[in-house]
C-alpha cells in the first residue's frame, strides 16, 4: 500500500488544514458577505441561494491519495495554499436554464474588469480588498458523466494572502442529483443486479421537473431491455458491486481513509469478461469469481500488495515495453494501479507477476482492437504501417496519462477508439497509396511518430477536451519541413491551422474539425 511517508505526508496536511480552521472559517464569511454585497445585488435573477463550505479534513485524505498528491516534493504549507477548492461556494438557482444565465450576468453584469492578475472582478473592489476575482474561461466544464457544469477556479485576494476559491453555479434540480448521486455513490458503490434501472430512476428524478410522463417513458423503456448485450452487463455489475462490497472496506482499512476504487473494480470486470458474449458464459464466469470471493481464496491482505519482478526474459508477450511498464505502476504510489493488478492477481489465482503483466497487457490493448475492423486492405504495406503506428500512439499516450481510466469504457476509451476511427477514415487511402519501394527504416520510423504526436492531439481533446496551441505549431513545423521527402504527412487545411496558431490560443474540437475542411 502507501510508504510511511506518504501517510505522514497526510497527517502532516490534515493537521495544517486544522490549525487554519478558525482563520479560513472567518475568511468564509468575509467571502459570504462580499457575494451578498458585491454580486447578488447586481443580479437581475432572483431568490439565488448560496452556501460556502471550508474543505473538510475527510475530504483532504481521499483527494490527496485519489490525485496521487503525495507523490513529488512533500510540503503540507505549499500544498494546502495550493488546494484549488480549499473554500467553495455555490450559487444555487431555480431552473437548469437559468444556470447559464447566471453564468451570463456574472459575466457580462458583474466581473466586467480584471486585475493584474488577469482574471475579472467586480469594478471598484481592487483598492477596497479584500476581493474575489473569477477564471470565467472555459465554461461550462463537461463532467465525466457527460453533464455540463458551471465551476470556476478564484481567488480570495486581501493585503496579505491570496487563497484559492472555487465558485459553482447550479439548478435546484442539479444541486438535488449531485447531492444524491454523492451520498449513494460516491463512496458507497453498493448497487446491485439491476443498478443500470437504478441509475435510470436516478435520471427520470430529473427529468420529473420537466415531466411526470418523460419519468414514466424513460422507466418503461428500460424495463423492456431484455436483450442478452444488456443482462450481460448486468451480470458484469453485479461481479463490479461484489469486489466493491468485499475488497473497498480492506482498502480503507489499510489506507486509513475512504478512497473511491469503483473504477478499479470496472476495470477488472471488463477483463474478466472480455470476448464473453453469450449470457450462459457471463454466468459460469460470475459464479466462479463469486466463489473464489466467498470462499476465501481471493482475500485481500497487505501482503496482497507484495509483488515480484517483471522478467523480461522470461515474458512471451511483443509488448514486453508496456508490460514492464504496467508492472511498474504496481510498484509505484499509484493506489488505483496498485489496487487493480492486487484484485486482479487474487481472482485469477495467478501469482507469476511477470504473466499477469503479460495477460493484463494483451487484455488491456485487446479493449483498443476494434479499430483494426476499420482498415480495408490489412495485407496492403502501407495500411498495415498505419496499422502498427496506431498500435504505438495509443501505448506511448499512456505511458504519459498513466490513468486507469483511460481504458474504461464508460469514461474515455469509448471516445478515444472513435476518434482513432476517424484518423482512419481521414487518412487510410493515403497510407494505401504509399508505394513499397519507398518505406526504409527512417521513412517508417517518421511515420510511426508523426502518427503518435497526431493522435496524440486527437486524444487529447477527448482526455483534456482541448489543444495547446503550442502543438499546434508543432505541427505546423512538422508539415513544412521541405528537407526531407517524409513518406506520409496528414492532408490538413494548412491555411486554417495557420489561422488557429495565429489567435495564439487553446484549440477544442469543433475549430480542430476545421482542419479538414477544404481550402
């Protein structure tokens, strides 16, 4: 599990966020009080209720393990100043529409100017601080559960110190899903059979405030679901909420605190029940992870989080790189990681570390194969180059992101085959017409990494939902580097990509489609 550092460093936090209560406490009344007098009074939309909160000691623990914050230099001071929600505060309206009117006023009614800083504040407070001034870029932000959030970083700004705030806006109906989706959810993933019909009545709550009839629409239509695809994954939940149940409570135990796995444990179902598609099978496989957990034989120990070396040498996987790669996130601080390859080992009764790196890989990977139904000629040498130069980008995109996420379904992995899909369409009949004779060593390794760095840009707008403009002239560079004859540049629209770099910001995908347009 954690070092005894790592705990320490935790301790260490909790106690510095406890010896500021009482100053931050005051802090989050003068915070009220400015709203009330500075911003509310100029809003033309009425009855907007609001509340702050100073961040709780519970809450420090799990974000800090969850982010992976104690790993990298280890100051509690710079870390609590640095606690981007160290105070919230929430704007609450009556209707999901007016959210983004809110939004509107305060951005277009109250923060009018900006301080030196460059973020905006309500004209006449920067010489009577202290202040609030707002990052209004950017918003919404779209959460990982495809709901659109109004929430921007600030700043609390007095005479002596500068502390973070983050401001959200919300509907009554949004406030109300969020409240309940955090108390049944967030550290309780206790569902069962059936928890897709649990999450639909969870959705037609909301929807109830627009109509009682969409509630019962909504309800009916998912009762009707009874194909095997959907039973399937039933199956698959309920083997997700087991290791939930069974395994959450020992990690807290040993963590000290209550992290959310959930994802840990989805991620090791849908390998469990990778190339399962029959109802019968998805059975027999749940019935024999059930009993491995019952039974005993799969407890989850401290010792559980002992492993061995990966031996290369001894590995027959052709992805030996990301292998030893993935065993060494399980020796590192990552608890996800860590946690995912312990519950993996214990269910599948395996214990030669450098095979269960092996089998984790090809699993993992086989999740990304789907592309491979896109090419139409694989026997063709240039296909079959873009076909391995893909392979490369989306392994050298982990090796950055690191995230456990990035193989989940259900949060980018869905999102990132298809935007490897439409690389493929956009591009294969130029890789067809790449004539054999002209492939040497240097031509294809060029071509593997302008593929890498291109997707790289393409799965950085679903991981990120932006690009730096910064890579931009990166690739802009790239297509006009006239030295060499490369063997295969991306047909773009070079004179919109000229006028991309040229407004010197960040890019999202609606300018990045422009890209393809014609000239």
């Amino acid at each position: 599990m954690l070092s005894q550092e790592s705990f320490a460093f935790i301790d260490r936090c909790v106690a510095e966020l406890e010896h500021r209560g009482q100053d931050l406490e005051q802090t989050k009344y003068e915070i009220q009080k400015f709203i009330e007098d500075n911003v509310l009074s100029q809003l033309s939309l009425k009855n907007i209720l609001f509340h702050a909160r100073v961040k709780e000691p519970s809450s420090l623990r799990e974000k800090i393990i969850r982010k992976n914050a104690f790993i990298g230099p280890q100051d509690e001071v710079k870390f609590i100043d640095e606690l981007d929600d160290l105070i919230g505060v929430r704007l609450v309206c009556l209707l999901q529409k007016e959210e983004e009117e809110l939004f509107r006023q305060l951005d277009q009614k109250v923060f009018l100017e900006s301080d030196q800083s460059g973020l905006s504040i309500v004209p006449g407070t920067l010489e009577a601080r202290p202040y609030l001034r707002l990052n209004k870029t950017n918003q919404p932000d779209i959460q990982k559960n495809g709901k659109k959030i109004f929430k921007m970083k600030g700043q609390w700004v007095t005479e002596t110190k500068i502390l973070n705030v983050e401001i959200q806006l919300k509907s009554l109906s949004h406030t109300f899903w969020g409240e309940v989706e955090h108390m049944l959810f967030y550290k309780n993933y206790a569902y069962m059979v059936g928890s897709g019909f649990y999450k639909d009545i969870m959705n037609s709550i909301g929807e109830m405030l627009h109509s009682i009839d969409h509630q019962l629409e909504a309800l009916r239509d998912h009762l009707s679901v009874n194909d095997e695809t959907q039973q399937i994954e039933e199956i698959k939940q309920m083997v997700t909420k087991l290791m939930y149940s069974v395994y959450q409570p020992a990690v807290n135990t040993m963590l000290r605190s209550e992290v959310d796995l959930k994802q840990v444990y989805e991620l090791v179902a849908e390998l469990l029940f990778i190339r399962i598609y029959r109802r019968d099978f998805a059975s027999a496989k749940a019935a024999e992870v059930i009993n491995r957990i019952n039974t005993g034989v799969a407890q989850l120990t401290p010792d559980s989080f002992i492993f061995g070396q990966y031996n290369e040498h001894r590995s027959h996987s052709n992805l030996k790189e990301l292998a030893a790669f993935i065993g060494g996130l399980a020796k590192s601080q990552d608890i996800f990681w860590k946690t995912f390859i312990a519950v993996y080992m214990l269910i599948k009764q395996e214990t030669d570390f450098t095979t269960v790196c092996d089998n984790i890989t090809s699993e993992l990977m086989s999740l990304y194969a789907a592309y491979q139904d896109e090419f139409i000629d694989l026997d063709n040498i240039g296909v079959s180059l873009l076909s391995n130069s893909i392979q490369g980008a989306v392994i050298s995109y982990f090796f950055n992101y690191k995230k456990i996420d990035y193989f989940l379904p259900n949060v980018f992995q869905k999102k990132i085959l298809d935007a490897i899909t439409q690389f493929i369409n956009n591009h294969q009949h130029e890789f067809s017409d790449i004539k054999p004779a002209l492939i040497n060593p240097e031509n294809e390794e060029h071509v593997k990494n302008l593929v890498a760095f291109y997707l790289k840009l393409m799965i950085d707008l679903v991981v990120n939902k932006q690009i730096k403009v910064d890579e931009l002239r990166m690739l802009n560079d790239w297509l006009n580097n006239k030295e060499k004859d490369w063997l295969w540049i991306p047909s773009v629209n070079t004179d919109e990509l000229s006028i991309l770099i040229s407004k010197q910001n960040n890019v999202d995908e609606k300018q990045f489609k422009k890209l393809y347009e014609k000239k």
